[in-house]
C-alpha cells in the first residue's frame, strides 16, 4: 500500500490586520477508507502552443448504458501554469463548466470523481479540460493521483 | 496591495521512482503582479442535514463574495476543508447552482450542477474560482449531518479581487 500525504499552508503577514496562517495535511486514501491510493497517471510536463481546450486525461467517455469503472471513486489531480508570464493564464473546465483560471504560476490540488452519467445524452461527463490563453506556447503541469484510470482499448471508435 | 501565499506539499512513494509536488504560488490579481486584496476570512458552516446547497455563492445578490465572471478574468481561490474523522464520511463538492434542486445528481443534463469530486473526513482542496452567477456557485452536500448525530463541518476562505 502505498502512503502520499498533502500539505497546504496559507499565509499572509497584511491581508488583514493580524497575521493570517492556516494549515492542514491529510494522507490521500481510496474512496471512504483507509487504504491507500495506489496508482497515478505520473507527473505531465507538455508545452501547449493551441488556445483549444484539451482533455488532461481518459476522456470518459458515455456507453450508453454502464457508469464507468472509476466513477465515484477518489482521484486528486494537481494542475500548475508554470508559466512565468503573468498575463497569460489556463482556463480549467470540468463537464464544460469553467472552474477557474490559472494565472502564471498559480496551481490547484483538488478531489475529481471521474462522475459520469449514462443518462445524459449530451454526454457531459467529468473530464477535465485546460485551454491556454496563448497560442505561443505555455508550460503546464498536471498529475492525478487515483484508485485507477480508465485507458481507453485502442482504436477505439466513439459513437 | 497584500501578499498571499499558498504553500503545496505532496509525498508519495506511490511509484518506484516517487512523487513529490513541492510549490508555492503567490496569488496575484489577473494578468498582473498586484496581489489579490479581499477575502471572505476563515468561514465555518455546520450543515445538519443532507441537502444539497450553496456552500459559496458567485455573482448572486447578498453574495459575500463579488460577482467574478470568466470574462472579468479574475483571479479568484478558494480552499474547503472538511473537518472529520471519520474517512467513512464525504461532502460532495459540486460546481453550479444549488437551487437547481436539493437531489444528488451527478449531472442533471443542462449544465446547471456538476460534481467535481468529493472531500472524505480530513480532506481540503484549493482551486481557482470562477465565480460566474448560478452556474459558478460551489454546491457541497454532506453524505452524514443531522442535528441529533452531528453536523457536517466544512471550513472554507476565498480570495478575491
């Protein structure tokens, strides 16, 4: 069983009038147990030269009838802009749905349920997508730390 | 103008060759260097029973926290925490309006509620926000709150412009 721990410290000496300072470390377990995760997709470096929108990982993707293998379970997936310029920024979806932007240099560290939903014809499902605001070229990071990641079978042909 | 920083640490053995996230952002404003300079201050919610609600509301009158639209290109976070012991135990974390109903879904088909992922006893995230009206809001729904056997503690801040 493998052991990963998060640790987060936000601090700032003048955002307010006394210091702010606020922890918190947990270890990363599979889905309402103790058990640790035990598998990850490995730490991603790619230099993105497209404004479009791409999937980080598996599209998950409807059959029309079964929820996916992973659905429901944990997967915590870290994100970083390692660009250095601060006009430029990623813009980060989930089911098409705007998270937020991620300016030079800024990251996030955030649970993702790999949801997906045979119901819905609009196919919808939970990946998470990133679109640079430059076409110039912009360094992106990302991992996924998880109980499994459904590989797509090759060829696969997506009705 | 204020300095905020966030501080991220990730150890794992997960693989033979190990894994470590070792990183701090500033959090600036967007598109610049000026630091972000508003916050909601450390927020902590009991929540005493299983609905499905707002948790953080985005560009809704009586907002706490001001209307940042993705074309106002803000530069917002957020950070959640669930304060339990139990790893049994989960808050769903969703992304949109709440009001759209108080029933689990994990997408209801138009785009108004979706699941990001759930947060087990102990567990915390820090994200960028949107922020967008109605479908911006962040939704949480506890798996485990009532009055009689306890609510669902969830502490949460969120930097703004």
């Amino acid at each position: 069983m493998a052991t990963t721990t998060a640790a987060i410290t936000l601090t700032s000496a003048d955002l307010l009038t006394d210091a702010l300072s606020l922890s918190a470390t947990n270890t990363l377990y599979k889905a309402g147990t103790t058990i640790g995760l035990d598998q990850t997709t490995g730490m991603a470096r790619a230099y993105l030269t497209s404004t479009s929108a791409i999937d980080l990982f598996p599209a998950i993707i409807e059959d029309g009838t079964n929820l996916r293998t992973f659905n429901g379970t944990s997967s915590w997936v870290y994100i970083c802009n390692k660009s250095e310029d601060e006009t430029e920024y990623i813009t980060v979806k989930i089911c098409e749905q705007v998270i937020g932007k991620l300016y030079a240099g800024d990251f996030l560290w955030m649970p993702w349920s790999q949801p997906a939903d045979v119901t819905n014809a609009a196919n919808h499902h939970g990946d998470i997508t990133i679109a640079p605001s430059v076409a110039t070229g912009m360094w992106v990071d990302w991992t996924c730390i998880n109980e499994g990641t459904e590989y797509h079978t090759e060829n696969l042909v997506i009705a | 103008m204020a300095t905020i920083t966030a501080q991220l640490t990730v150890n794992s053995d997960i693989t033979d060759y190990g894994l470590a996230i070792n990183n701090t952002m500033t959090m600036s404003k967007a598109g610049s260097t000026t630091g972000l300079e508003r916050t909601s201050g450390v927020q902590r919610v009991h929540l005493e029973n299983l609905n499905h609600v707002d948790l953080i509301r985005g560009g809704l009158a009586g907002s706490a926290v001001a209307d940042m639209t993705v074309t106002g290109d803000t530069a917002g976070k957020v950070y959640i925490k669930y304060l339990e012991d139990d790893t049994s135990k989960f808050i769903r974390i969703g992304l949109g309006n709440a009001a759209d109903g108080t029933t689990q879904t994990v997408n209801n088909g138009d785009q108004t509620f979706f699941e990001m992922g759930k947060l087990y006893g102990n567990e915390w995230m820090i994200i960028p926000w949107n922020g967008a009206s109605n479908v911006g809001d962040i939704t949480v729904q506890p798996s485990s709150a009532s009055v009689t056997d306890g609510a669902a503690i969830v502490e949460y801040i969120v930097f703004y412009e």
